[in-house]
C-alpha cells in the first residue's frame, strides 16, 4: 500500500470515531434507547396532531357558523357554536 491509501484510511477511520461518537447514532445503538426515543417521538406526533386538528375544527366551524345562507351547513354549524360557547362560559 502506498502512503496515500493509508492516510486515506486513517481519515476514515477518524470520521467514522467521530460519527460513532455522535449522540443520533449512541441512541440507535441500544435498543431501549431506541424504543424510548421512538415512543417520545409518539407522544409529540400524537398531540401536535390533537392540538392542529382541534385548532382547524374550531376555525371551520367558526367560520361555517357565520354562514347562514346555506340552511343544513349553516344551522348545524351554528348550534355546534352555541354548545361550545356555552362550554367555555362554565
């Protein structure tokens, strides 16, 4: 091998220790590791996604209560305001 492969190899060799070093890849090397990143990862998806769709239901039915014009949509979406303005008031 010449000098110029083995200081290629040497500088793989530094890269890689640094990469194993890394905190991304320390967490997928143990498995409870893993699972308990996995299931924090859970936790936020599934409440960002209750909190996101709770925010654009309320804003579509806010919006769909103030339309009148459309007797079905309209009056439904109006009592649904009702309830929910009754909710907050107790």
């Amino acid at each position: 091998m010449n000098s110029e492969k083995k200081s290629e190899i040497k500088e793989i060799r530094k890269a890689l220790d640094t990469l194993n070093q890394h905190k991304f890849v320390r967490i997928y090397n143990s498995s409870f590791r893993l699972l308990g990143f996995q299931f924090l990862k859970g936790m936020a998806f599934g409440l960002g996604s209750v909190i996101g769709a709770t925010i654009v239901v309320s804003f579509l039915i806010s919006f769909l209560s103030q339309i009148e014009f459309i007797p079905i949509i309209g009056e439904f979406a109006k009592e649904i305001a009702v309830e929910i303005r009754e909710e907050l008031k107790q």
